[in-house]
C-alpha cells in the first residue's frame, strides 16, 4: 500500500508539489499545511482525497493495490498524511533530490517495521 502511495506522488504532475497545488485549488490547502508542517497532521476524509485526487487516480490505486475504490480513498486517507510528514523533515519539502520513490521508502521503512514489530 505504501509503495502505492509513493508512486501516486511520483505519477502527480510536479511530484509533491504538483499535489501541494491540488490541495490548494481545491480549498485544503491547511490540510497540507498541517502534514509539511512541524505540528499535528490533520486528518483528511475519502471524500476529499476523491476530490483532490480525482476517480480516475483513486481507481488506479486501488486496481494496483487489489482493493476497492471505496476502501482505496481510505487507505490513502490514512497513509497521505504521513507520507508527506515523513517527506519534509523540518517543515520543509524533501522532493529536490534523488527518486522519490527511494527516498519515501526510506524514510517510511523504519516506521512501518517498527508498528509491525509492535
């Protein structure tokens, strides 16, 4: 699920930023905000990810990923948020260098081991 996560972001046209533009134009721009930011991610809700998204990219994921549309915009609902947490350390967007997917993996690994092991 992650990697899929991780490839929405690379498939976003102009990467996390791209997405960053999304979440503005459709008015959840704060959103965003709150997961770049140093403070407490804010949830987001399948609907919206629908909106910011659009069908046809939630429909990719989940035909990747072998779940439902529906059960798809949740589980990006839920891993969102703290992939783009763990992709600006700092508050700051990490995108510039090297494959996304690679760092986004990287970064996450050690988290998703250690709820794994819990």
């Amino acid at each position: 699920m992650l990697s899929g996560v991780l490839g929405l972001l690379t498939s976003q046209p102009g990467g996390v930023s791209g997405l960053v533009q999304s979440f503005e134009q459709n008015g959840l721009g704060h959103l965003m905000s709150s997961w770049i930011g140093n403070g407490e991610n804010l949830p987001i809700s399948a609907d919206q990810i629908q909106s910011v998204l659009g069908s046809e990219r939630v429909a990719e994921f989940a035909a990747k990923t072998g779940i439902s549309p529906d059960a798809a915009g949740s589980k990006i609902a839920e891993l969102l948020p703290t992939v783009i947490d763990k992709l600006s350390p700092g508050g700051q967007l990490s995108e510039g260098s090297g494959d996304l997917m690679s760092q986004g993996m990287s970064m996450l690994g050690g988290l998703f081991s250690k709820s794994a092991q819990a």
